[in-house]
C-alpha cells in the first residue's frame, strides 16, 4: 500500500478515530466503506479530471472535485 508513515490514516489510527481498527488498513477500509464508489481516488481518475479541464473550450472557474479516501 503507498502511503507515509505521518499520513492521515496513521494519524487516524493512532488517535483512535475508527472504533476497533488495528491496522491503517483496518482504518482505510471503514473510510473507504462511506464512499459511493467503494474505493479510494486513483491516478487514474485524476488524470482523466485534467484531460476533462485541457479538453474544455468553454470552462470558466469551474471547479472540478476528484476526491476519495486515498489520504494515507
């Protein structure tokens, strides 16, 4: 799993902020659990949010969330 032993599930963990997790795993599951999708942002999805922005000939301030659970 890619992560940074500072990153949020490892604070997330270490403060306790998911009831009965023992591992990052533990915490990025019951995260990943509240998306829709079920899964967290991959670079693949952010890559398509900036061809989608480059592609657009009529965009003006918009903003264009690509967000998810991958925060570890």
């Amino acid at each position: 799993m890619v992560g940074s032993e500072n990153g949020l599930f490892v604070q997330y963990l270490k403060a306790r902020k998911v009831p009965g997790a023992r591992t990052v795993e533990d915490v990025r599951r019951a995260y990943e659990s509240k998306v829709p999708m079920k899964r967290g942002c991959t670079t693949e999805d952010v890559a398509k949010a900036m061809l989608y922005i480059v592609d657009q000939k009529y965009e003006t301030g918009q903003a264009v969330p690509v967000t998810a659970v991958r925060i570890c």
